[in-house]
C-alpha cells in the first residue's frame, strides 16, 4: 500500500479503496481492528510526561481523541476530500453542524442560512444558536442579489445546502462561497447528498464541508455518525472545539463506517443509474407534475448539476398533478418494495411524503413553481437503493393505480 500521496492523484474506485489503511494502524490484516479505550497507557512517567505537550492527530493520549480505529477513517474521509487538511467525526450529522457552529460562531453573530436547509439545520439556528446570542437569518439561495444584501457587519457564518433538502434545488455554490468570503463570512456545506466524490466542496470554495455519514459512508442503515472537514486552519478549530465539547464516536462505529466507505463508489453509481431510471419513468406519466431532481435532464437545478458535481445519489423528489394528500399518502401506503422512513443512504429504497411548507421562509415552494397552489402540491421524496430498478418501476406503477383510486 503506497503513501497518501499516491492516492490522492489515483481514480475514484483506487482512492476509495485504499484510502485510510496505513499499515501501522492495520498491521498484518486490511481493516484497521475495532480499539476499543477508554485508557490508553505509558511505558513510564517520562512517557506519560512528553504526552501532555503533544495534541497531534494519530497520538495515544486519552479515549476521547480516539485510536487507530477513529483514525483511520478520518485519514480516508481527509483523503476523499480534495484540499482537506484533516477531518474531524461527530456522533451524528446534527452533532457534526452544531460542533462546526459552535466553532465559528460567538454570541452577537449572524448566522446565513440557506432556506432549504435540513430542516434541524434550520432549528439549530432558532433554537439552539439563538440561545446563544447568535441571530439566524434565511435567504433564497437561488436569489443571489437577495444574498448578498442579506450580509451585514455582523454576519461570520453562511450554511449552504444543495441540492436543497427535500425540494432539491441546486444552488452555485462556488459563487455563493466566493460572496461569503468576500464578505468575510465562513462557508459551510452540507454536503450529505452528494459527498466529496459528487462534489469537491472545498476545491469548489466552501470552507467548512460537513456530511450526515449515517446517509451514504455508513451505507447500510445501521449506524450514525457525521464528520467535517477543512483547510489547516479551521480544521485545527474544529478539531479543538471538538475536544473541549467532549465529541466522540465509537470504534465499532468507525469500522462500520470504514466497511460502507469501501462500497460508497459502485453504491452511488448504481443508485444514481437506477435513480435516473425510475425518474424518467415518472417523468413521462400523467399522473406526475413534476419530478425534481437534478440528475435528470429537464429537472430544475439539472445545468448547475452537470457543471459543478461529479455524481449523483438515489435521492430525489416528485409532486403529483392535483391529487389530495390523501391521495399521496395512499400511493406510499400501496408501495411494497419501499419502506417509509426519514433517513436515507442505505441500501433499500424508501418513500417518503413530503410537505415543505411549514420549512420555507423565502423559497417558492409556497407559490408552486408550476404555478399550482401549495394546497394541490402533494409530493413524495423517494431514496433509490440497490433494488433492481425495474421491480422498483413496477411497484411505482401499481401504487399509482391506488393514487387514481380515491
Ligand atoms: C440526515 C441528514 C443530516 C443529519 O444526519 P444525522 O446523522 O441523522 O444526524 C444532516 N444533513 C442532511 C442533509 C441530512 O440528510
């Protein structure tokens, strides 16, 4: 196994295949083993002495900053993603936003955030950071004119999403990140949807990239965590911030989480294929107004897509023409090969009904961008998994027999 360096310049399925397994954390077998401590301990005093100077990654000293297990994943997401400098994991996708905020945030501060953010984005920024004394402040971030007039003296921060959660919009996010550092705010991406083989965040401009690994690294609907990423210089805050919050995530959860990245190319691929599949289908049937996502071409947001991403995933969204919500939730109902659920990334497909409404401030969604009033748009968000995507078209198929039903 060659060096980091090596890797960094190979392709995709080379990288996310070698990434993170050095030979002094896995020794003789390929995955790092599961290292379990609390405790890690020293030869002697002058040892246990020398430690209390040093605060560098890949360093016995205490459970919390982790061991080969924790290490290694973070050496692999840190590789995947070009112009980071290092990554730092949190118990969950939430844990990883609210350790990045409370790094770059003081009280009095302005928070940007985009309106179509995950929606306990939105209500970390209402609630817990508003306890705070920072104010949170919404923008359409497909306005960019509305954007920028948005900044103010105040403002340091500027969460970016896309596409958009739920309603997957695609935002320019190299031109969104250019105005925030302009400004002199920090960027921050989310970037679950797509991760850093989709989009390279950070070559793109953002700052800060952050990602829920419980969606597509995990991969298998069995764990949570989440992870972010940076340049040398936030990433050593980041990383501080992290250890005086106490973050930590499990060993047994890290080798998960290393077992799911090893797939994560040829799972994305083929859930972006299968995905496409399923959405053209659905594009062409009456019973469909609209289909969003931004994979296929046609579909809001699809040019900003084909110019700034790399790849795509399993997740997108469509909004029945007319139709009750009853009507809609008896098409999830009638679906057998989907679950109904909240979270995504794993392996099976799931559908899931979806009302924006309550979750937008500034984006058009309210008015229908097909001109229909929000009380007539009845959507579903749908996770395309590994299935085979025909049997997933046929199912579709009969469960819009039951949508016409009512
Ligand atoms: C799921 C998700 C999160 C949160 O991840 P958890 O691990 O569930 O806390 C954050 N952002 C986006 C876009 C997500 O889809």
């Amino acid at each position: 196994m060659s060096a980091n360096a090596d890797l960094e310049k190979a392709r995709t399925g080379t990288r996310v295949v070698g990434a993170g397994r050095r030979k002094e954390w896995t020794g003789a077998v390929v995955n790092p083993p599961v290292w379990r401590a609390s405790t890690h301990l020293y030869e002697n005093t002058a040892a246990l002495g020398a430690t209390a100077r040093h605060n560098e990654d890949g360093r016995f000293h205490y459970g919390r900053r982790g061991a080969p297990t924790q290490w290694a994943l973070c050496d692999a997401l840190t590789t995947l993603e070009p112009g980071a400098a290092g990554t730092v994991l949190y118990p969950s996708g939430v844990a990883a936003i609210s350790g990045v905020m409370l790094t770059l945030l003081r009280p009095g501060d302005v928070m940007l955030i985009s309106d179509n953010a995950y929606d306990p984005s939105r209500s970390m920024g209402t609630g817990l950071l508003a306890d705070f004394g920072i104010e949170p402040r919404f923008f359409d971030p497909l306005d960019i004119a509305a954007y920028e007039s948005a900044f103010c003296e105040r403002t340091r921060v500027v969460l970016l999403e896309a596409p958009g959660s739920l309603t997957m919009e695609v935002c320019d996010v190299p031109r969104l990140a250019a105005i925030a550092r302009d400004k002199g705010a920090t960027s921050v991406l989310d970037n679950t949807w797509a991760g850093p083989l989709g989009f390279a965040g950070l070559e793109k401009g953002v700052d800060v990239v952050l990602m829920a690994l419980t969606k597509h690294v995990g991969g298998h609907s069995d764990l949570m965590m989440g992870s972010a990423s940076a340049g040398p210089e936030l990433y050593a805050a980041l990383r501080k911030r992290a250890q005086q919050l106490g973050t930590v995530v499990s060993p047994d959860d890290a080798a998960l989480a290393l077992r799911g990245l090893r797939t994560l190319h040829v799972r994305l691929q083929q859930e972006t294929q299968s995905a496409l599949k399923v959405a053209r289908f659905l594009s062409q049937r009456e019973e469909v107004a609209q289909v969003l996502c931004p994979m296929l071409p046609g579909s809001p947001g699809h040019e900003t897509w084909k110019r700034d991403f790399t790849g795509g995933c399993g997740l997108f969204s469509f909004v029945f023409r007319g139709g009750t919500a009853s009507a809609r939730n008896r098409f999830v109902d009638a679906l057998r090969l989907f679950g109904i659920g909240f979270s995504w990334g794993g392996y099976e497909s799931l559908a899931l009904p979806i009302d924006p409404r309550s979750l937008r401030e500034r984006m058009p969604w309210p008015q229908g961008w097909d001109g229909t009033s929000a009380d007539d748009r009845h959507a579903v968000r749908l996770a395309i998994g590994l299935e085979d995507p025909d049997d997933l078209i046929a199912d579709i198929e009969q469960a819009l027999a039951a949508w016409k039903e009512g």
